[in-house]
C-alpha cells in the first residue's frame, strides 16, 4: 500500500508539473503571430522599410510579424483601427509625421499620450532640391525663394512634405510665397522639376537616389543641423542662420498601455532586427547610416518635437482644428 501510495503521490506531482508548464508556455510574450498596420501605399518608403525589417525582427520575437494594410486618410485609417484594438503588443503600426497630422487636426480618437515608440526604423532628412544647373548653391536658392512666389512639389496635401515646407516658411527670418504642388510619389516630383513645372521639391534622399545618381535633380539644401553622410556637401538649412530641422521618421509604434514587460520584449527584438544584415543592407541601399535607427527612448524622445512642429505647420496651412 504504501509503495502503492508513493506511485500515486509521484504522479500527481508529475501530472502538477507538466499542467504548470503548459501554463507558464501559454503565458509566454508573444504567443502567436505578430501584425504590424501598414497606413501607407505597398512599394513606398515605409512600405520597404517595414518588410525589410521583419525577417530580423520576428526572429528575435521567435514569432511571425504580419503586415497588416489600412491605407487611407494620411493615418487615420490606421489610427482608427488601433484604438479599436486591445492594448496586448500583438497590434503594432508604422507611424509617421501624417499620423501626428491627424492627431492634431482632430481627426484620430487617438491622441499623443495614446502611442509609444517600439523603435525608430529611419530618420530620413527632408532635402530641398532643384534641377540640376538652376542654382549655383543653396544661398542662390534661398535667395530665390525668398524674393518671389514659387512653386514647390512634394507628396499629399497635409503630409510630411507639406509639413516640412509650412515649418521652413515658418521659420525663415524672410519668409517665403509659396503654392505647394501634390504629386503621389517622388519620381513624379522629380519629372516636374526637370519640366519646369516647379520650382523646388521637397524629397528624401532615399525616395530621390536613382534621380540623383542620372544626374537629373540635386539636393541643393538639408533640412538640418548636421550634414548628411550621403549628401555631405549639401549644407544645411542651420548652417545658412535657419533653424528648421525636417525628416520624414518611419518608426513601429505601439498603445501607451500595453504592459512594461511586453513594450520591453517588442522594443528588444526590434532593435536586433534593425541590426540584422538584411536591414543594414537595406540602409546603405537608401543612403542612410546606422544612426538612422533608434531603440524605443531615443524615439520616444523625438516625438514630442515632431509633434509640436507638425500642430504649429498645420495651423500655418489652414488644417487645424
């Protein structure tokens, strides 16, 4: 009886530990497939930033990472699907300058105090840039600009370009008159400043390398404080007495609320995924350097400035609230 009882005894505990088991493994961070909303159009630059970056990514979560498509209204698609979204970490977004547009223009029942970084994937500095002989140097190109009416071709009305262009405007000591031109994407930016249609674009050096590189456009000015290690004889906006910093940031943010300890995990694996060499690779394809990148504080930092200068840019062009 004894041996018998002992048998028994010995079972149930085995029986114990495997149960507690499976409960630790079920609670373990990620369970199941991660998807990332994508807000922007399939081939644009945060489009291939984000693919780039999932293979390391869900990697090091030991988990899939999905991308998730809500296109539409410059953000506020995706904005809105995300706070119909429980706040677990399993529901991510990339997130730009036109989600803080909407935020601020009132159009997302999300707020700022509603997001938080996962991690920075660029920061890629906005360039003024002009066909290729129209200006001698960027001093010619503020002097220009700043004594008539131009013309100015970038993307979407109320997006980041538009942004970037009402904080120089906001920001010269001059001044300048300006129509802002919509284009969809960059190549077309670039076919009217050879055409003569514009006068100056607003591009990422990333969106505009293969123009570029056929020596049809130039950067002429860095919207900066310091100079680009891809474009490091373009000088900078601050080097000419004009402190207006502009970059197009693509990061992977997340709810404010979901727990300390998945923020942690999710930030952790993002940052190994960015290291990975597939998006190093992917890095020094678009001209940008590792500095591009940011872990979650550094982003969580920056935000705050981008948002001020979008709510004061957007009030400047009429669409604040």
């Amino acid at each position: 009886m004894r041996r018998f009882a002992a048998k028994v005894i010995l079972g149930a505990g085995a029986c114990i530990g495997v149960s507690l088991v499976a409960v630790h493994a079920e609670d373990k961070f990620p369970g199941k497939d991660i998807d990332v909303v994508l807000h922007a159009g399939v081939g644009g630059g945060t489009d291939i930033a984000l693919r780039s970056v999932i293979p390391g990514f869900g990697e090091a979560l030991g988990q899939r990472v999905n991308v998730l498509p809500k296109p539409g209204g410059n953000g506020v698609v995706s904005l809105k699907y995300m706070a119909e979204q429980p706040a677990d970490g399993y529901t991510l977004m990339t997130l730009t300058a036109s989600h803080f547009a909407a935020m601020a223009a009132g159009k997302s029942s999300w707020q700022f105090s509603d997001i938080t970084c996962v991690g920075r994937l660029t920061d890629d500095v906005e360039f003024l840039m002009a066909k290729k002989g129209k200006y001698a140097s960027a001093k010619e190109l503020v002097a220009d600009i700043t004594s008539r009416p131009i013309k100015i071709g970038g993307a979407q009305i109320g997006g980041t370009d538009h942004i970037a262009v009402a904080s120089l405007a906001r920001k010269m000591p001059e001044g300048f008159k300006y129509t802002y031109v919509p284009f969809k994407a960059a190549p077309e930016i670039g076919a009217a400043l050879v055409k003569g249609d514009v006068d100056v674009g607003t591009i990422n050096y990333s969106e505009a390398q293969s123009m570029i590189d056929s020596g049809l456009i130039v950067p002429m000015l860095a919207l900066s404080k310091e100079r680009q290690a891809a474009q490091p004889d373009v000088p900078t906006s601050y080097e000419l007495g004009i402190e207006a910093a502009f970059s197009s940031l693509r990061a992977i943010a997340m709810s404010s609320k979901v727990p300390q300890d998945r923020q942690k995990v999710l930030s952790e694996a993002l940052v190994k995924g960015m290291q990975s060499d597939t998006y190093q690779n992917y890095l020094k394809g678009n001209g940008l350097d590792a500095n591009t990148t940011a872990d979650q504080e550094k982003c969580n930092a920056q935000l705050k400035g981008i948002y001020d200068d979008t709510a004061a840019a957007l009030k400047e062009i009429g669409f604040d609230n």
